[in-house]
C-alpha cells in the first residue's frame, strides 16, 4: 500500500485511534488471536438492527424477506471470496465449531446414521486419522475424541527444526488406512504456510478425506477452496475483520449432502413426526436454530471490505510486515520459533527472550502500548516439540504500519535491559 492507502485502511478502524497505559498510542500486534473492526463492518451489522432485523427463512412479511436477502447475500459474497458455491457454505459459531461439525458427522456415519450414503465416512478401528504437530488444539482434539470413540489410531506430519511441516512424511505416515487429513493452511504459531498441494495429493492417492483449517489463511493472503480441492475448511469471522460469534464450515457440495447432520431442531428439517425426521438438503441441515443473523450479515461486509482491497495487496502488504518483523531475530537472546525466512509465510512471528518470561515479555511490551499475545496460543505440542511451555507472538494484519513494527522490535531492548539481560 502507498503510505496514503494505509492511512485511509487505518481509520476505517476506529478501535486503532484509542491509546492505552496513560496515553501511549495502541500497537495493537495481536491480529492473529483477533483482529480489529472496520467502519463497513460494524455500520453493517449496525444497520441490520436497525432497519432489517427479523428471523430469516420463516417470517411471511417483509422485514423478514429483507433479512433473509441479506443473510443469504452474505453467504454468496463470501462464497466468492473464498472460492466456493454458496451451497457449499454454512454458517457455524466459528472454526472450532465447524471442525467439530466434521468429526462429529463422520461419528454418527458410523454410528450408522445418515444410510448408505453416509457409509463413505465410516470409520473402523485400525483406520487412521492424519494430524499435524502444528495444529491449534481445534483442529487436533476434535480429532483425538474422534479416534478414541472408533477405535482408530491418530497419527502425525512432525515439524522440522524450522518450524516448517516434514511434508516428506505424507508418503509414509499418510496410508491406504487413513480416512481423515486435517491440517492447518497456515499455522498461528509460526506463520508458516503449508504446501497445500501435496497434502490434497497424498490424501487423494489413498481416498482418505482432507479438513483445512483456514483460520490464518483466509484473512491474509487469497484463498480459493475449489482451486485448492480440499474436502472440508473452516475459519472464523473475527479473525477477517468480522464479528465474533459467526464463522464457516466449507464442505464440497457432494460430501456435505452425504454427512450426516450433529445438531438438530428448528430450521433444518422436511417432515418431523414424533418418532422421526427428514432433513433438508445441505446448507440448512447443518444449521439448526437461530443463526448468527447480524454477524453473518456483517462478516458479508468484511468478505467485501477485503475483497475490494484485493487479497494479492493484503498479502504483499503483509509480506513486507513479516521480513521487518523477522529482523527480531538479529536481537541477541531472542530466539524465533518457526521459520526466518520470508517464503511462504504469514506476518505472525512467535519468540522467546533468553531469561524472560513470556508474561514478562508480554507486560513490559504492554507498558509500552504493545499488544502481543503470551502463552503457548493453543498450540501446546508445538510449544513442547520446541521445549518451550510459552512464547510470545506479534502478529499483523492489513492495518498494520511498519512503525509499529519498528517500535515493537526497538522496545524488545527496553524488556531486555529491565530484566539486566541485554547482551548489547
Ligand atoms: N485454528 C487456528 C489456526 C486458529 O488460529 C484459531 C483461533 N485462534 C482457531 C483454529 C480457532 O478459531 P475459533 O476460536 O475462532 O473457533
């Protein structure tokens, strides 16, 4: 972006002009937990109390068809901005919620639910489901639960000294065995970006399923789910500049009309008599209850907010975050986990500082109006792979300056120098 681009992004953001700790302006580095709200969003949702809110599907009356419009244009907006048919798309509270949507509907297949069709996803004991050492605990424990409750075996893509995935272990750890491949697009850890190509390749030689996780990839650089033939893929609102409380489960039109729904109720059933109940066709049969209306509406917006800046400049944008944000490396005592490099990444930056806490880290930067996330960021057997229980992570996204990044890298001195283990 040209520096005047930037700064009309930054005050469509009203939340990045408040300052924190007695007047310091906010560094807000913590894009990749949750990111900031634009004006088109909020005046989005804003606007559907005001002026559209009813209940979607089922009101006769007009306020209603206007809701339903805007809940259903919202889902075709995003179905383009993510490469997908709109039938193809449903709503879901989040990425976790549509990573548990997956496993629980393989479960009930093979409980036997959803008839013949449902069989392809039957699991038996012996099977096996393939993870990766980079997940976050979404898109592991719901797999782990899984495996305990058929009888099948998890198994896993380790990460090499560089954070990057050992891509060469598809050929073994993957097997004639495998239904499930669930792995991250992007890991929130590391930032590294994962060879998409050659996990849908592998996992097609041997018939096994593929669930993406595209929490991190869908905010940050251009995702097409048809180009990259995954099976399944999840992501979340509040991470693209959305509302919290909504997010997406994808699912190729074929597989989702075979799953067989785990929530049921009002909104996603044909005929209900009292011993049983045909559903409708995919998206409504996963969406039972009340939806997120508002947000959904307003995650549309976001999809178009993005869209109209154009995720290839998102994303060379936050290239050049990310090579700045590197040079955290070059500091004596502090040490990168995951890649260093600028290929195939995200501007999300995960470290530790030798002698300080993470928390520390965390507090001193935060007294400076830096905002960072500490901990091990769901994301626990990475941390453990590296021998670390903590690191702290900055991480960017389209508003951010390089300034800030500057000053997050020159203030990395000062909580050195605090805890007298600066080795200028
Ligand atoms: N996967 C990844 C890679 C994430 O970063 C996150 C959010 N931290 C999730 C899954 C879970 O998303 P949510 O909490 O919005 O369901």
């Amino acid at each position: 972006f040209t520096p005047a681009e930037l700064s009309a992004i930054r005050a469509d953001f009203p939340l990045l002009t408040r300052t924190v700790r007695d007047g310091k302006p906010l560094v807000y580095l913590d894009s990749a937990a949750t990111s900031q709200k634009p004006d088109p969003v909020l005046d989005t949702e804003q606007d559907f109390y005001l002026h559209r809110n009813a209940a979607v599907h089922r009101g006769a009356h007009h306020v209603a068809e206007e809701a339903t419009d805007a809940f259903e244009g919202a889902r075709a907006h995003i179905a383009q901005f993510v490469g997908a048919d709109t039938d193809e798309l449903i709503w879901t509270s989040g990425a976790t919620t549509a990573i548990n949507i997956v496993a629980y509907g393989i479960q009930n297949a093979t409980l036997g639910r959803g008839g013949a069709a449902a069989q392809r996803f039957a699991i038996q004991p012996g099977d096996t489901i393939v993870v990766t050492e980079t997940e976050h605990h979404a898109n592991l424990i719901p797999w782990q639960e899984l495996a305990h409750r058929t009888g099948a075996t998890l198994h896993w893509i380790s990460v090499d000294d560089n954070g990057r995935l050992r891509t060469e272990e598809l050929a073994t750890v993957v097997t004639e065995r495998t239904k499930i491949l669930a792995f991250t697009h992007a890991s929130n850890v590391t930032g590294a970006i994962t060879d998409v190509a050659a996990f849908v390749a592998r996992a097609r030689e041997v018939g096994a399923l593929t669930v993406l996780d595209a929490c991190q990839s869908v905010p940050h650089l251009p995702v097409n789910f048809h180009e990259l033939g995954v099976d399944f893929a999840a992501f979340s609102g509040h991470k693209m500049l959305g509302p919290t409380g909504v997010g997406m489960l994808y699912g190729r039109r074929e597989l989702l009309e075979a799953l067989p729904p785990v929530l049921f109720g009002g909104s996603m059933v044909e005929v209900v008599t009292m011993t049983d109940t045909t559903f409708m066709p995919p998206p409504q049969r996963f969406e039972a209850g009340t939806q997120p209306v508002a947000q959904a509406v307003a995650l549309g917006a976001a999809a178009q907010y993005l869209h109209e800046i154009g995720m290839d400049r998102v994303y060379a944008h936050e290239q050049e975050l990310a090579r700045q944000l590197l040079t955290v490396s070059e500091v004596p005592g502090v040490t990168v986990i995951g890649p260093t490099d600028t290929h195939n990444r995200l501007a999300v930056v995960s470290f530790t500082v030798d002698g300080v806490h993470a928390h520390d880290v965390g507090q001193i930067l935060d007294d400076a109006g830096i905002a960072v996330r500490v901990g091990h960021h769901c994301a626990q057997p990475l941390h453990r792979r590296f021998g670390i229980a903590s690191t702290s992570r900055a991480s960017a996204s389209i508003y951010t300056t390089t300034d800030e990044i500057t000053t997050f890298v020159e203030s990395l001195a000062t909580v050195q120098a605090f805890f007298g283990v600066s080795t200028h």
